[in-house]
C-alpha cells in the first residue's frame, strides 16, 4: 500500500522546487499539477509546455505516472522536464498516492 505522507515528503524535495499542487497557484519552472489525474498532458492553461508533451496523447493516470516518473525523458521523448526520475517503484507510487490526495 502506497504510504501518502512518504509521497509528500518526495515531493518536497523533488518536485516543489519546480511544481505546485494547490487550486488556484500559480506556474514555476513546471506547470501547476492542481487537477493532474485525467488531464491530457500539454493542456494546463497558462503554461508554455514542450511540443513534445501537447502532441503525447497522454491522459494522465497511474499507470502513466508511474511509467513518466522512472525516466521522464525517455517516456515522453523531448520533454523540457528535466528531472531525472525515480528509479525505485515504491517511491514513485508513494509519489503518486500523494499527487492524487493533493491534487485533486
């Protein structure tokens, strides 16, 4: 089972830098992620996203997640996210378990 508050701690340090989770916040380096689950990757208003990601056809979920987030760039090749991924499997799906509650 996917440890929620070990996602948050992930995103803390991984991700916040680069995101925001809450309704209404504003863009960083990457897109607000308020809403992710069931977006179609590249859609966000507002932000500047790779052609790369618009053209993807992606609909964010789980499964999509926890494949992106291992190796970003060689999932949607020609991203401009620049973060490396996270190599183990209960890492990513703690991320995700957090991404769902927060970003809901």
């Amino acid at each position: 089972m996917a440890d929620v508050a070990a996602g948050a701690k992930i995103f803390k340090t991984k991700c916040a830098q680069c995101h925001t989770v809450e309704a209404g916040a504003g863009h960083k380096q990457g897109p607000n992620l308020h809403g992710l689950i069931g977006r179609v990757a590249g859609t966000t208003p507002g932000f500047s996203y790779s052609a790369a990601n618009k053209s993807s056809g992606i609909t964010w979920n789980e499964d999509h997640l926890f494949k992106y987030l291992k190796n970003p760039k060689k999932y949607i090749k020609g991203t401009k996210m620049i973060f490396a991924g996270l190599k183990k499997a209960d890492d990513r799906n703690n991320l995700i378990a957090y991404l769902k509650e927060s970003t809901a």
